[in-house]
C-alpha cells in the first residue's frame, strides 16, 4: 500500500465512522443485499406433519389455560428461516388452535384480519360481532380486522382448527391495534346458520338492506358442502369436455366478498384446490408466501427440488418466488392463504409457470 | 300593431322560416318543454292483468308460428303514453313469450341484453352461449347482449314467461346489432343444472378457471329455491329484532353479477321483493322506470294517486319520478326490472321518499 | 282463399285487434324494425355552414331578447332526420349562442350536462356556481350538470359560441330537473383565472383540499394556450420518431377529469382533434354519435360516402356507425363532443376500422 | 413448590421445548407484544441535519466512485430505532445522492419504485426508459417500478438530490427484482422538457394515444413552477375567502397520476405542503410512516413531544401513529413523502386528530 493509497484508505475508513455517527449508511456496500436480482427469501420452504402438530396442542391443552391476554390456545409455525419470530412467512401467521371441551376463548378484536378453517370436529362457535357462526369440518370462517370475536366450544371434545391472519405484515407496517372485549360469552346460542349466512349465503344474491361495498366479505363463514360442491363440478364439467379448471384434474375455488367479487379479506387470499388422483401440476412461482394445509388424502410437494410427502392435516409454507409442484397420491383437497391481494393492490405480483 | 312592431314581427317570421330552412331551431320557443322542472314522461302508468294477457298469449300460439325473422312469439306491453310503440317504457321492453309444446324457437343474438322470469310452468330448456338451461316457475334466466340464446320446449304443454330487454334504450342510442343463428336447435339435452350455474351457483366461491371481471354475470340461471330462501331469511330475521330487509316487512334481493358485486346486466336492474302481510311501503320515486309482475299473493299499488288491485302474473309499469305505494294483501312476492344501472353509471340517479 | 283460410285470417285479425285494445302489441310483426342486423340510425350525417349558421344568430340578436323562461339566445342544431326536434343527434344537443354587448343571461341550474367551446372572441364571463370564468378563442368550458350558471357579455362586441348538452338523453330518459336561479347577475367580477383554474389546473398536482373523486371535472376550463400546446406536441414527437399521434399526422387529446382521469363529464367526451396537411384519417365508424367543429383550417369530411368541404366554424354530425373520413387541406384543427362515455358504461360501445 | 406444582412445570417446559424442537411458537406468550393495543414502532422519531449530510456526501464524492454493483453514491438515511438497517422507516428508504461533475450513474431497472426530490442545482439528466428528463432546483422526478433508469450530470458542479424508494417494504415482501443495464450512457442528450412531459404535462388532457390506465404516472417531472404555483394559488384563494387549504395557512398539493387521480406511484404518497408564516398545524397522527424535507425556510417539527428546529435540506420522519405538529417560523415549503397508498390499498389506513 502506497502512501497515498493508505491516506485514502484512512479517509474512507473515517467516512464510514462519520456516516455511522450521523446516522447514515452508504448504498455502494450493501445494494446487491438490498435489492436482489429476484427474491432471495430469509423464510425458507418447510413442512409441519399433523402427526408432531396434533399431540403438542393436545398438551398444550391440558397445560395451559385460556385466559385473558394470552388470549388464545394457538400454536404458530415459526419458519425456521425467519430467527426465532413465530411467523410461517414474513407477512403470514398460521397457527393451531385447541379448544378444550366446553371451554371459551373470550372477545377481543385487532386490526388484523383473520380465518379459522377447519381440518375436522365441530362444536365450536365463533361470535363474530355478536354473530355465533357454527365451525364444522371444512368450513372457513373469517374474522376481518377489527371485528369482535370470540370462541365458544359447545362440545364433550376438544376442538382444533386452522388459524391464519396478517400478523407479521401488519406487525412490519406497525398498523396494529388490538382492544379487549368482556371476560364473558356475549351469545352462547348455537344456531346452525350465522345471521351472516342468512342474509349473504345465496349464489348471486344480494340484500337490498347490504348494497354498500365492503372492505371484507359480509358472508361470515363459507361451508364444505358448497366448496365440495364447487370443486366436484369442475372436475365433472372438465370430464363432460368444457373449461372449468386450473389445469386438468386440478379444480380451484377462491373464497370472495359478494360485494366486490374481489378476496374475502383485503390482505389474505384464501382458496381450496382439488387434485384428482395422479395429476401433476405445473411448476409455478409466484411474488408472495402462501401456506397450505392438506385437507383431504395424500400428495407429494417439491418446493425447490426438495419433495416432501404430505398427509392430512399436513401444513407447509411456500416463500416469495420458490417453485412449487403438486403430484397427488390419489384425490387430494388442499386449503391454502397467501398474501397476494397485497401484492396485487401493491403492483408487486409476479407470476412465472417455470414447467409445465 | 304599429308599423314598428309589425316590422319586427314579419322579421321574426322570417327569422324563423330561416331557421327552418337552415336546420335550425331556437332554444327559447321550445326551452320549458325540452327542460322541464322535474321529469314529466309522455310514458303513463299503467298496469296490465294476467287474465287478459295470457288467453291472448294463447290465442296466438294457435294462431301464429314461431318462426325465423319474427323470431319470438312474445308480446309486448305497450304503454299507453308511448303512441304505439312496443315500449313498456322509454327504456324497457317486456313482453310474455308463449312456447309450444314441443316448440323451438331458434338462436339469434343480439347486443340487447334479455333475461326471462318464469311465472309458471317449466319443461323449456333456453340454450345460452350452447348452455341449456331449465326454465322453471319462480327462475330467473339470463341472456346477456351479445350471447347466442334460443328456446326449447320439451314439454306437452305451453309454456308462457315474461320476457324484458332493454330494446327502447338500445334503439334510442342506435347501438343495436343483430345476429340470425342455426335454424336447428343446436342442443337439445335437459340438464337439471347448466354448466354456469355449476360452475358459478355456489353462494362466495369463485373458480381459479374465471377470474376474469365480465360485465354481465355468469350464472345464467338464479334459482327460486334460492330466491325464496333470501327472502324469508330476511324477514325472520328482522323478526328475531334483525336489520335485514328495506323496511319493516319488506325483503328484497338484487340479481348481482358474483365478478364484481353489481347488477346481473349493466343496463338492467332485476330483483324479488317480498311484502309480508299488511306491509305498506314508503311512497318512493326514483328517476329512470320499472316494470313489477305480480309472482304471488295480491297487492293494492298506488301509481301517483291511482289504486290498482293486482293479482297474480299481473304487471305494473313505473314511469320516471312517479311516486309508487305498495300494500300488501296477504303475503306477496313481486319481481321488479328497472334501468337503474343506466342512470347511475351516467350520474342521472336520483330517488326521493314522498312519505312513510 | 279457402274457408277455413279464410277463418284463420279473421281469427288473426281479430287477435292483432285484441292486442291493441289491451295495450299489446306483438314481436313479430316488428321484430325486423326494433333490432336492426347492425344501427340504422333516423339521424342524417348532416354538415352546417358557419356563413349560413352566423348572420342568423347576429339577426336573432337584434331581435330576440334574452329572457326569463326562454333562457339563452342559443339556436340548435336540428338533424334533418329526427322529425323537426331540435337535436342534432338522437343524444346530443348542438346549439350556436349569441350573447350581445353588455347582455347577461341569467342563472339557472339543470340535470344535463354542458360545455361551451368558443370558436372566436372574447369579453364574457361565465358564472359556474358563483365562480366567474372567462371565456376566450379556444378555450373549453363546463357546466356539469346541476351547476348553476349565468353569462354576462362584458365587451362592446357581441359573443358567440358553441354550446353542448345531453338534451336528447336526458329527455328520453326522462331525468331532467332544472331550476331558476336570480334574475341578477350574481358575481360581476371579471377575473383573468377562475378559482377552479387556480385549484386545479395545475398538472398532476391535485389539492389535498380536494381528494374526494368528482363525476365530473373540477376544471371550469381547458384554455386554448394548453390544447394548443398539447396537440403540438404530438406531432413534434412524431416527427422525431415517437409514438405520440393516434394515427400519422393526426394529434388529439380528451378533456378530463383529474381526479379520475376519466370524461370530464360523465355523459360527454370532449377532445380536440388536429391533423398536419395532407393528413387522410382511417374511415372510422363507432356506436354513438358525434358532432365536430372547424376551429382553424379546412378539411373535407367524407361520410359514408358523401364528402363535404369545411371550413372555420361549419359543424357536421356523425350518426351511430355511419363510416367517417377526414382528410386535411392544409392543417386544421377540429373540436368534437360524442356520447361515447354514455356507451362505455352501458357495455354498448363498439368501434370499427373500415378502411386505412 | 409442591410436587405436583413442579411436576407441572416441568411438563411445561418440556411442552415449550419440544414447540422449538418441532418449529412452532405459542402466542400466548408473546401475544402482547405482537399484537400491541396501537402501533409501538421500533423505528424512531428523528432528524437529520443538511449541514452534516452535505459535507458527507461531498466527502463521498471525493472518495467512492460510482461504479457497476454499487450503482449509485446514495447516502440513506438509518433510522436509529431499526438496528443498523439503511431504512428510513420500515417501509422507506431515504438517501442523498450526490453526483460529481460529468459523472454518470449507469442504467438498472429494479421492481422498487424511486422518486427523486431536488433540492438546489441543476445539470442533470436522468433518462427513464430511453427519455432525459432534466433535474432542477424544487422538481420532482418519477423512475417507477422496471423503469430503466441512468443519471448523467453535465455541469461542471455536482449535484445532490434527495431519493426516496419503497427498498424496505419491498424487502420484506421479498418481491424485489433488480436488473443491470448498459455500462454506458444510452442517450446524452439534453431536452429542456422530457417526452413524457411533452405528452403528458398539460392539466386535464389526455393523449387519444395514452388510454390505457397505468398503475404510477406517466409524467416524468412535476415541475417547481407548477408546484409553487399551486401552492401559492391555495393561500391567495384562502385570503380571499375561499376554501382551498387543508386547515388556515396550510398548503398542500400530492403529485398524481393523470391517468387515475391516484397517486403518482403505487406504494409512495408524495406531496409539497407550504406553511404561511406564523401557521402551526394540528396534530395528526396516522398509520404509516412518513419522511419530510424542509425546502425553503425555517420550522420547528414537534414528534410526539419532542421539539427540532429544522432549516433547509434538514429531513424529518414520523414513524406509523407517533404524532406531528408543525410551526412555520416565517413561510416554510416542505416535501413530504410515506407509504400511504399501501395502507389504503390494505385497509389498514387511520387517521387521527390530536389536538387543533
């Protein structure tokens, strides 16, 4: 090192210093870091099998209790990629929830936007803005942000569900706000339909007392017999020879807001897929997480070249831009949530089918 | 008369012979009837009984054959006020389409948008886009402009529905385009359930396969099952001390198009109401026209101070601004079409309640 | 003719009879005449020579007041086909307005929509809801619907101009509603910008004061200095090799509103059209009609097949789907008002190159 | 501790051992902290002054060069609250880029969108998509998301400006795309007015070539004598009895895209806002982060209790809910720039008045 080349190198040295001091921080150093030729995810591709979920919250149900701030009994998949936050992916929580017989989560509401869907059991009653909303085997129900709810298991059993909500991406634009409602059951009635379905739940319909627009979708709870229904259709309409799938032998419904015909919550995409036995689907990536859930049978998943066997109740998480291929063992109905309406309403979706 | 005065009126004569002669004519001689103070329709109220519609329907599927070029063996409402145009109102046409047993009434399209409200009856197949779709009492079938659409009737006996289009608005813009199809019908299975509605009929599940916003709906068929159903949910709500209908004792749907939440057709407006017994409405009016047919029970309407008694199948015409009434006698279902859409996409809407 | 014929005949007879004592009338007999195979417009493509449209408007001044009830000295446009109503098209109301020296034309307010293009000229102020507006060669102005709005003739010269309304809609519509405002003047001041100008004629920048979308332009006017620039531009582009001009040599912008970038006015487009010399248009043809003026230049318009020659100031209209053709003597600059935002929203709009 | 006491909370630990083990988190633990009752962000209140980002940044000029991978001598602003991240807010990068005399910054495209913000100087040319768009003192430049982008200074001075991106949020959403381009300067020319500005920069015109809504603005520049000019037009017409302001002596303007009304970029907000002399403002609080530069004059900025008196160039951010009190200390004009259109996108907007 020349004279001059240290006195540089001494110079620059005390930039850094200074810039450090003065609260800054160079672009040059960091920008391949920053800003990635495509997305380098922290969160990585992972799967959690029923078979370790299910006794850990049974546990936990015997463990601990349900009580006022803790709030719920919801055991989060923390991404192994993501440091020790309970996060699937950097926008999306998914979690377990146990219910123990004839026990109550009680009210509060948040900011975030939330579904419950249902792997098996039922029981259960969700109040969602002093509406009780029956949860079955299934069914999906939502709880937009901001709306007051509370859990009410009815049954001898213990009951578990899916848990989905926006928690890390509401937590990384600090837009939270949570408020706690009473300690007790505000409606302990168990309808069979929510008043919600009642006004909302007819193909097409539309009450003339609901005619304002809304953020989230008025219908509180969508059920297995319309989504089997639904999916059952369009793997018979694609035998009969007409368009009805994604690709065939792979029928797909969103969940949506009648109001807009847009998702049923402005930050989660929720979706059930049907894979008849043997189908393959193409290798897709997309801008964005997603989580999935196996519903119903079995089916392999490679997330980037790794292949993971899956059955029901199975949980695995897809990062922004890896590579996903689905192969069912047989019929196969798979629950997912992404973050896309995010990404769409951001002007950030991206879509690539990598092989088909 | 001075000479003067007598100077400037033979000039005026000559000014507006001139007029005349250029292609001209004055604002100022015409501007009170051009712009009135508030709507003033040439179109009258007026209603229409079944018991004289349908033994004319009859007669003339006796006596004339549904054939190409006539095309439809429908006959329209003419409004009194509209000097012998087949015009319900400005906007609207309806009419009764009387099929055959056996009948085929052969697929033209059109830009006019259509749809069919079945009093009574079924056994027709209306085949849309090469969708057959059962007709039966109480449904509402869809043939938006520009789809392929032709009857079927496999039936021993006729058939008679109401048919409505937006033919005086189409005709008023000159934006009609007509289409002959296939003298033979081009279908002629009877599905119980056609593929839209098999693909599309299930209450906030949209498929992956149709993501795309249409500006008409998809399901060509809304079932009275599901109609009815709306309906009564809505008032026992408000019975259980529920917001759910338009006023007390008064439910009410929209046809909405499940792509984005609004009208089933963008130039028509369709919906069912429901009056409990004794119900009487407000006295509302609303800029833009409407026609009502009588689907069961009796009712007393009151047209800008006129009582008419109606029955079943029996239509009502509503022109612009005219301030309307409803008493029920009994239980009543009504169906309701009106230009609506129109009005409010060109920022024309307006509506006032006259009393309560 | 056989008895039986015979028969059948008077049955037939009898049966159209019985129609129109019920106030019926069938399809058939008139299918062919309501539902044309494409649109047979009763307007005329029809031109008006500015020679022969201004010295009846300068004797109309000298001898018709401006007055209470009668309104506005303005003399329409009366398309040869539409049975002596003063429209020119089935839609739109074209009308030359006259304003002597120092004359005021008092405030009033209605549902239809209007501007004013001013073709030469200059010294009045229009008053748009209490803001005065100056109306120079050039410039657009609006008066969306339910403004109020007065003119006052400031100069010693008398003033004329373009008017255009949706009369023809809104009167087939039947939603009209106009008022009267004061007899006097309410704002005399003459101000060079008016208040609207000053808040929102800024590009791109919108004022916080104003983030509330409008149906209609919060802009009262589009100056001449702006249009011109605008459409100089494009052509200076093309000639350096850029993607600017709608066609070859043929500039054009729309009028609209900034806070949607949509129509300035919900049922009107507005836009102003300039063609380099020896610039031929593609033939056009689209659903909706139009009228033009000659602002700078001259041309020869051909529709269907009839050519016209034009020159400062002659207007012309173009029917629904009658084939236009524009060819430039020398450049010439047109301004042009349609209907076509009325279609669009009505899912009724096609458009066709019949020829390039 | 009992026996049994124990025994439990052996179990307990042994049940949180084996979530770690199997990758899952409970809530209940963390819930809290996750979920706060309203925003708690890490990220600071703070200020940064001109007369310590300049001398650095001309200390940079002298000793990095702007070379290929670094991309650029920008200097960003960290935020002392987000752990040594180059982030401004979590969702907000800020970074001065200096340019020295007849450098170039060569061409890249990134899925981040960028605006640049000029405080003093001028002789650059950034060229956005094959357009030079010159840079001066109080202009706004748009380089949206893809958008090739390069910066040429052609004076003898360097030249500074400040350049705001969405690198954070993009970062957590993992949806960044980055791509090089050509070493070398594209084009050296030097317009006084860019194409996009030639095209788009006339206030309420739309090119009949440019129809197509775009999701961020087609202007290139919102230039200074636009902006002043609007801001200064607010205050006279609030003198003069007008609303025009957003609250007495306040003035402001958000840059839009001409194509929608919206926001001139999907994800950033951008606006000027002019304070009369003497003005202090409410205190607002809202969802979202923001980031402020003083352009002319001198204020004091109150964050959540904490006073900095600020001159020009000095920059400012307001974390998500912390509350923010300007005073003017004479006429002051401040750039402002957050992230609200993604939480207006995501229905996670609120807005609060504190005191007035």
């Amino acid at each position: 090192m020349t004279a001059v080349d240290a006195q540089e190198s001494a110079e620059l040295a005390k930039l850094y210093d200074d810039f450090a001091s003065a609260g800054l921080m160079p672009l040059w150093t960091v920008r391949a870091g920053l800003m990635p030729q495509e997305p380098a995810p922290a969160a990585a591709p992972h799967a959690w099998a029923w078979k370790d979920l299910f006794p850990l919250a049974e546990r936990a149900g015997r463990l601990v209790p349900v009580g006022r701030g803790g709030e719920r009994r919801a055991i989060a998949l923390a991404n192994p990629g993501l440091g020790g936050e309970p996060y699937a992916t950097p926008t999306l929580w998914a979690a377990v929830q146990y219910l123990g017989p004839k026990e109550v989560a009680p009210a509060h509401r948040h900011a975030q936007g939330a579904f419950r869907f249902v792997l098996d059991g039922e029981g259960v009653w969700t109040v969602v803005d002093g509406d009780p909303v029956a949860m079955r085997r299934g069914d999906l129900l939502l709880t937009p942000g901001w709306a007051w709810h509370e859990h009410q298991n009815t049954a001898a059993e213990p009951m578990v569900w899916l848990d989905g909500l926006d928690i890390p991406l509401v937590a990384q634009l600090d837009a939270g706000f949570f408020e706690f409602g009473p300690d007790e059951l505000t409606d302990d009635s168990t309808p069979e339909s929510s008043r919600g379905e009642r006004l909302w739940g007819h193909p097409g319909l539309r009450p003339l007392s609901g005619l304002a627009d809304l953020p989230h979708s008025p219908l509180p709870a969508y059920r297995w017999r319309h989504t089997d229904a639904a999916l059952a259709a369009q793997l018979e309409l694609e035998a009969e020879g007409h368009a009805a799938t994604v690709e065939p032998g792979h029928a797909a419904v969103r969940f949506t807001n009648p109001t807009t015909g847009r998702d049923a919550l402005p930050t989660l995409r929720l979706e059930m897929h049907r894979l008849a036995g043997d189908t393959v689907t193409a290798t897709r990536r997309e801008v964005g997480s997603s989580v999935w859930q196996v519903f119903t049978g079995s089916a392999t998943v490679t997330l980037d070249q790794r292949e993971v066997s899956l059955g029901v109740g199975d949980l695995f998480v897809v990062p922004s831009w890896c590579p996903l291929t689905l192969r069912a063992d047989g019929p196969v109905d798979l629950f997912r949530f992404s973050d896309a309406p995010a990404y769409e309403a951001l002007r950030l979706a991206r879509h690539a089918v990598v092989a088909r």
